[in-house]
C-alpha cells in the first residue's frame, strides 16, 4: 500500500503544474537561499513570542535539517502532558494535493493535475498563507505509543471532524507530527453563553467524529474541551490528540461482570445482597485489580475509575456527556478531584449511593461509604442544572416551577443517555447521532424537523478493512520509528513518508 499512497501524493511535478505553480516555485527557490541566510528570521520578527517559545522553536529548526524550507515556526499554541504544539506557516502547500484541508474544499487554489483544466485557478499573488499544527511529542513517550497514535490517525483518515495526519518527521529520538492548524475558540470563552442550539452543532460535530471512531473500535480515551477544537463562527469542530487512543477490538481477558448480559444481570441483582464486611483484611492476598484508567481527570468515566479491564468506546460517551454537563450547569471544570476514589464521590453526589452500589457490582466491586451526605437517590439533572446555573434560590424556584421547553427536555434527555451509569444502557456515538438534540440547529426542529432516520446506522464515512489497514500502517509507521537507523536514512524515510496523506489513498484506489 505505501507504494501507492506515495504514488498518490506525489509532489506535483512542476512540469505538470499550471504556469502561476511554476512561477511561485521560482520565486521560493530565490526565497529558500535567503531563508537559509537566517533560519531564525522569522521569530525574530515576532516579538511577542516568548523568550522560551523562541528557544524551543529555534531548537526544532536545529533538529530537523531542512525543516525551515517547508515550515516556518510562528509561535507554542499548546502544551500538554505529553507533546508541545506549534502554529506554523506552510510554505510549500500550495506544491501539494491537499485534500485533507477543509478551507480549500469548492476552492480552485489548489494545483492541477495533469490533463486537469487549470481554468479558475487562482494566481499566485492571491494564495492566502496556510498554516499547521506541528506537535512535537516528547522524547520521553515511548516509540510505542507514537507509533499508536500515528497508526490510530492514519485509521481515522478522511473525516472532517477529526484532524488527519499530513505528514510525521523523526530525527533519532524526536518526532514531529504535522497537522492541519485550526482555527478555534477557547472552550472557557463560550461554554458559559451556549444557546441548545450552539450546544447542538457542537454535539453533532464531536459525536461525528465518536462515530467514526466508534466504527473503528477505537476508544479515544482523552475526550475533554481542549481536545475538541471548535470553530464558533464557523460552527464546526475537530477532534485532536489520539496520544492515549486505543482499539478496544484488542483481546481482553473477559474477567468483568460488565462483559456479558448473563453476569451483568446477575450483579445487576446481586448488589442488593452484599452486606458490607467492617474494616479491611489484612494480609489480602487477591491480585490487586489492573486496568488502563489514562485519560483526564474528572473526564474519567465509572468503569475507568472501577477499573474495569473490558473498556469500550461507551468511555468517550461518558466523557462528552461531562462536556455538556459544563454547557448546561455553566461550571468548568465540573468534576475536579484529585484521585479515582474522590472521582467516584463526586459521581456519587450526583447519582446517589444506590446507583453506585449497583454500578460497582457491574464491574465486580463493591461500593461502601460512611459520607453522611451522600443520598441514596439520584439528584434530578434538572435540579442540579438549574440549581448549579441561576444564581439565586428564588431565580431557581420561579424556573422549576415552568415546564421545560422543547430543547431543554430533548437536551435533558440526551445528557441523561450519555451520563448513564452502567455502559452497557450508555447510548452508543451511532445511536446518539439519531437523537433529536443533534439537530436543535435544523431551521424545521420541531415542527416538521424530520432526521434522516436511514443513514444514521451507518458510519458516515469509508471503512476501510481496520485489519488490513492497522497491519500496513503499523509496518510503515515502525520502520519510521524503528531504532538505531543512521541518521541520513531515517530521515530517507521521513522524507518518503512526506505528504503520503492519508485522506489521499481512501477514496478507492488502494
Ligand atoms: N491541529 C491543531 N490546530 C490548532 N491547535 C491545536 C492543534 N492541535 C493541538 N492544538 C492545541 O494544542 C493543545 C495541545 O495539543 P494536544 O492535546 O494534541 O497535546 P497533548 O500534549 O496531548 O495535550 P494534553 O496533555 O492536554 O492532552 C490543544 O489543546 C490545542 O489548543
């Protein structure tokens, strides 16, 4: 297949490129000599880049020879447990196929190919900048886990709401992932200010992308507002940072209550009969219970923090539901604590002891408190919203008194789906994309507002054979990643892997 995607993204031969292609190329072969003049130029000329910024940045130019040529480092616009992340301009887009770039979708900037009409195309002098994303991962991560994340992006290839991979680099130990930049709002500047049907659009875009994992049996495992970059004018959001994503397809010993209808009924039935044993045993010789629980705190959801070795892609559900959960109760983060048992009390306030008893035996433990706050019932997620949004107790008892709207109870109703306790009733992404709250936004919601009912079982998206493809990729990502390669070869490599975007091969012709 590599032979094919690389056949596929080819750098356009400037032969077969429209005369204004040819013209530019000219112009940055002039261009490149006095870029090398300077590596730095650039930052210099940004003042407001911070001191360490500037160093990090300069540091990756030294690294990656050649770099500066196609990209030029603007500024850190992230940084995170395990990667920092840079805006740069993208100096030679304009020499590729970029399908993967959603701007330029019914735009005619892009080069033709041969016997194409360059009828349209627009001229040099009028192409914007294009910028990305280069996220530079640690050098501490294991090649494991970037080989993971590379393989997961590349999985995930030709969906709008998910970022894809354009290109990877790896000089030795250090390896840069380029992904398109987006422009985006930070979550903390409108999750206050959302109306239903803002909430909705942004629901149906992270909810599409869950889907496409979904169908791919791929848990996220990190779903959070600062990975969901959300473009609020434009109404539209991507899905980033696949650094933890797993497939839960892998083989998992069936060791969980949780994993068959047979035994999760029988706990389901049995919790009711556990009589809590006072103290604790002393010399427990019972293996202590694994399982992954990465991801963000309070974004974890009760089967992580049960730790229950058959997670599912019912995890990121759980996590979009805190998400709207921020939305609705105007508080964020909503769930702050500091380790998995304060976590399953913070659960507990909402869900009541009862419900957490039965959740925990789903997934073979048992759930005991001495909090006397805690109630055995669940607290109305109405109440809660309302209690936790308004203010003042006299606003919060006139709104209770009114009867919920159309959007609240169609918004209530979906919060409820997500936030489920017991995974297995936890609606799925492909089953969240026919609830009504995903088209609060559509202009006939609710008076002759019908979905489309018959594609909505089907991911919206090519599902290319997850087998095949996670085989191949993986072959081709390790040998980038592969140690103990001379310095010019793997860098050979890099540069084949160069522009082999994954969105290019997925239309039919692998
Ligand atoms: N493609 C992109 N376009 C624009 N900004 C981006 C892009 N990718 C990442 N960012 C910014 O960089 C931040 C960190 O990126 P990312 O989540 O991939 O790194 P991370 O190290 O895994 O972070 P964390 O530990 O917080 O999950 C994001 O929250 C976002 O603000």
């Amino acid at each position: 297949m590599s032979s094919v995607v690389t056949k596929q993204s080819e750098k356009l031969d400037a032969s077969k490129q429209a005369a204004d292609v040819d013209d530019i190329d000219e112009c940055e072969a002039t261009d490149i000599d006095e870029e090398k003049s300077d590596k730095y130029e650039m930052m210099e000329s940004r003042a407001d880049v911070p001191e360490q910024d500037r160093e990090e940045m300069e540091e990756i130019i030294n690294v990656f020879d050649g770099l500066e040529n196609q990209y030029k480092l603007m500024e850190k616009i992230g940084e995170g447990t395990f990667s920092s992340v840079y805006k740069a301009e993208d100096l030679k887009y304009y020499d590729y196929i970029n399908d993967w770039d959603i701007d330029s979708k019914g735009l005619t900037n892009q080069p033709t190919l041969e016997g194409s009409s360059n009828e349209g195309a627009i001229s040099p002098i009028k192409r914007k900048p294009k910028f990305v994303a280069i996220k530079k991962i640690y050098a501490t991560s294991s090649p494991m886990r970037i080989l993971n994340e590379l393989e997961i992006l590349y999985l995930l290839r030709g969906i709008d709401t998910i970022a894809p991979l354009i290109t990877a680099l790896r000089n030795e130990d250090q390896v840069l992932l380029i992904l398109p930049y987006y422009q985006h709002t930070d979550f903390r500047q409108f999750y206050s200010n959302f109306s239903y049907k803002e909430m909705s659009a942004y629901f149906r875009c992270l909810f599409s992308a869950l889907t496409a994992c979904e169908a791919m049996q791929v848990m996220h495992r990190d779903i959070k507002p600062s990975n969901f970059l959300f473009n609020v004018e434009r109404k539209h959001g991507v899905l980033v940072d696949f650094g933890l994503a797993e497939h839960c397809s892998l083989p998992v010993p069936k060791n969980c209550p949780c994993a068959s209808s047979d035994t999760a009924n029988l706990a389901r039935e049995s919790y009711k009969d556990y009589e809590p044993a006072l103290g604790y045993v002393k010399n427990d010789t019972r293996p202590s219970k694994r399982a992954n629980r990465a991801g963000t705190r309070g974004f974890r959801a009760p089967e992580v923090l049960l730790k229950c070795p058959v997670q599912t892609t019912k995890i990121d559900i759980w996590s979009a539901g805190v998400i709207l959960l921020s939305f609705l109760t105007k508080r964020f983060p909503m769930f702050n604590s500091k380790d998995d048992v304060d976590a399953l009390m913070e659960i507990a306030c909402i869900f009541g002891k009862n419900e957490m008893r039965q959740v925990a035996a789903l997934h073979g433990c048992a759930f005991e408190t001495n909090v006397t706050t805690l109630t055995e019932k669940r607290v109305n997620f109405r109440k809660l919203i309302l209690w936790a949004s308004c203010g003042s107790a006299s606003i919060y008892k006139e709104k209770l008194m009114h009867k919920p709207s159309i959007e609240e109870s169609v918004c209530l109703d979906f919060l409820e789906r997500c936030l489920e306790l017991d995974c297995n009733k936890r609606i799925t992404a492909c089953e969240a994309m026919a609830h009504d709250f995903l088209y609060l936004d559509d202009p006939t919601f609710p008076f002759s507002f019908q979905r489309n009912d018959a594609n909505l079982d089907k991911p919206r998206f090519n599902s290319p054979s997850m087998e095949n493809d996670s085989t191949e990729t993986t072959q081709h990502f390790s040998r980038i990643l592969k140690d103990g390669e001379d310095n010019d070869s793997s860098m050979q490599e890099i540069s084949d892997l160069k522009r082999k975007r994954p969105s290019d091969s997925i239309d039919g012709n692998l």
